[in-house]
C-alpha cells in the first residue's frame, strides 16, 4: 500500500471519508477514484487515449476498426429501413470511433448516411469537449444526450470498453460465505479489509448469474452493469445494442485459476494491480461478464444476436480484404509492413485485442437476421463480398 501523504488528492479526501465511516466497500472506492467531479481520473482534464496517454483503445489502433463497425451499423440501418438511423453511443472517449463510423458511413454508404442521427452519451465535460473538436466536420449529424432521458425508436446503441469502468465490489468466496474487501485508513494508508459480505445483493447476483466465484478465489462483481443494460434494452423500441469489451462468459470468468480476478490499472501503459497508488491518476478496470448482459437482456426483450471474440467479428466484417487493399496502396514495403504490424493487435490473440476484446450484438423486434459480422470463415475464403 502506499502513504496517503506521498499520493493524490483523491487519495487523502477517500483516506478521511474512509476514516469517517469506518471504511468503505471497495466499489465506492473505484467509483470516486474514476468519476469524483474534481479529481476522478474520467473528470480531470487528461491525456488517456493512444501514445500520449494511459492506454490503447481499438479505435485508436487504427481508423479501420470503426470503418468496419460501420458496415455492420450500415446494415442494421438497411434492415430497420426507418426514415431516421438513430445511434446512440455511450462512453465515446474523445469520438475517434464516432468519427471513424461517420467517415465510413459517408464513404461507404451514402444512403444511410444521409438519415443517421448520431447522439453521444458523455458525463465528462473535458471529453466532451474534445468530441465537438474531432467530430466537427459531422456537426450536423452530431449531438449530445442525457443518460437518463434518452431513448431509440429505430436504432443502434453502442458502446465500446464502457462496461470495464463501471464501479464493481470485490469479494472472495470462503467456505462460510462470501467476504467483501473494503478499504479503510490506517496510520496515514489505505488499506484492504475483508468482512463477511452484509449486502444481499451480492448474493442475489451469484443466484441469479446460476455461477460463482471458485472457493478461495477473489472475483469482481459488477452489480451496474446488468441494470445498466435493462435500461438500454428498455429505451429501445425496435433496434440493436453493440457491445464491445474485455471479458468472458461466467464459467470463464470465475474459473479456478483466476484465483485474484482480473481487476488492473493502467497509467502511462503500464499495468499493475494497485488501485490505491496514484488514485485518480490511473484508470482501473475488471474485465465484464458477458453471461450477465445476455441474461438482462433478455429480461427486457433484447435476443442475443452474436457473440463471439473481436478478431472474427473484424474478420467477418472483411478486415482481410481492407488489409490486402490498404498494403496495395502504401508507398513502399516498409510501410505496408508497419501497416500489418499496428492493425494486427486488432485481431491477434497474443499481444493484441483479437481474442480478448469479445463482442456481443443484441436485437429487439428485429427477428434473427443473418449479421455481416457473421460471414464465415469459408464465405471468407471463397471471396464473398463483406
């Protein structure tokens, strides 16, 4: 652990209120630390994206990923067939991907582009900010909602790494029950303590989920997300919800050999797991159980439509064909092996996002429709058109 004194702000306001109230549970924790609206690492005005930043995001690998997102949004539109194509993205960073989508959309798919309606949900105003600057040549497609007020009558709403910043609690599985870490102040540090889990939600959730962490084993439980997604699914009146994120089905989430879970941080593109150092400063994320967005969903009607790793998505959606005209077009070999090395973390499993990033499309009164991000692997190779 490390001395408040020698740490943030954030740090010494979370080592009073922990003080104060005896300790908090650790989700309150991660919630002040990301989201506190004068020192939470999403509120503060940063660098967090690319190079300069704490992290890559796929859309920030390169502008590929988003063209490729907006074949599949192209033919959600087609299919819905409104008079308007309403997207809704939540979480868009600095609107790379929001650009990248648009751009394609303009290039690829005229028609569809002529009737989007691009709104973002965005609660840091540095952010926002920053969105109106990069999405300025699509003004007039572009604007901002409120999260709580928000609805789609014909649409897609879209997230991408939204989930994994969502506050969760830390608990471990013991064989008399569950254990919840709280963090507490102790000599001037911020400290973990395990207490026998008094939440009944917590309990509730691992009934509900039908899954639980392996004895001994500590795991993040996520309790916004599901609601989240009802919420999203209740918004809809006929359309789709795209989920991109790390993550795993609940079996794999919660498996024996994930004995300390997969909570981490990141600053400057290193990764540690020590949420208490640099609070504020860092970002801190826990890969998300897809099982409980499937479930939610279809407790408000959301089918699940396809759900698989990001490397078939991409590839389904004809990232093979892109490559092979993106090399044809460099200058020299020289940049077209750079090309192949940056867009290959898009789809490789080792060092890349491929196979760790998964993607989940749901659907409601859209029927069971054949997705372009669903082309085979043979239809691939036999040359149909992505």
């Amino acid at each position: 652990m490390h001395s408040v004194a020698e740490n943030s702000p954030l740090a010494r306001l979370l080592h009073e209120q922990a003080l104060t109230a005896g300790g908090i549970n650790f989700a309150t924790f991660m919630a002040q630390a990301l989201y506190h609206p004068q020192f939470g690492y999403y509120m503060v005005e940063r660098q967090r994206i690319g190079k300069a930043g704490d992290f890559f995001t796929s859309s920030s690998v390169n502008a590929l990923f988003g063209r490729l997102l907006a074949r599949q949004l192209a033919q959600m539109a087609v299919l819905l067939d409104g008079e308007i194509f309403e997207i809704v993205e939540q979480g868009a960073g600095e609107g790379h991907l929001a650009l990248d989508i648009l751009d394609g959309l303009a290039a690829e798919a005229a028609e569809v582009y002529a009737r989007v309606s691009y709104r973002l949900i965005e609660v840091s105003p540095d952010n926002q900010q920053r969105q109106a600057r990069v999405l300025s040549a699509h003004a007039d497609k572009v604007s901002w909602c409120d999260a709580e007020t928000w609805s789609i009558t014909s649409g897609c709403f879209l997230s991408n790494e939204l989930v994994d910043a969502f506050p969760v609690h830390l608990v471990e599985n013991h064989p008399d029950g569950l254990h919840e870490v709280y963090v507490i102040g102790r000599d001037g540090l911020l400290c973990e303590e395990l207490r026998p889990a008094n939440d009944e939600r917590l309990t509730a959730y691992f009934d509900w989920l039908g899954c639980r962490p392996m004895e001994g084993n500590r795991a993040e439980v996520n309790l916004t997300a599901p609601e989240w997604l009802r919420q999203v699914g209740r918004r809809i009146e006929q359309g789709f919800v795209l989920t991109i994120d790390y993550g795993y089905p609940s079996p794999e989430l919660y498996a024996l050999h994930r004995r300390e879970g997969t909570l981490m941080c990141y600053h400057r593109h290193q990764a540690d797991d020590n949420p208490y150092a640099k609070v504020g400063e860092k970002d801190i994320t826990a890969h998300i159980d897809f099982s409980a967005l499937q479930l939610a969903g279809n407790e408000v009607g959301l089918e699940s439509l396809w759900f698989g790793e990001q490397y078939r998505f991409l590839l389904g959606l004809g990232f093979f064909e892109e490559l092979v005209r993106m090399e044809a077009a460099a200058v020299d070999e020289r940049e077209a092996r750079a090309l192949r090395l940056t867009l290959k973390n898009l789809i490789m499993p080792d060092g890349g996002m491929g196979e760790t990033f998964k993607v989940l499309v749901q659907g409601k009164g859209v029927g069971s429709p054949a997705l372009r991000c669903a082309r085979s692997f043979s239809a691939i190779a036999a040359g149909e058109l992505a």
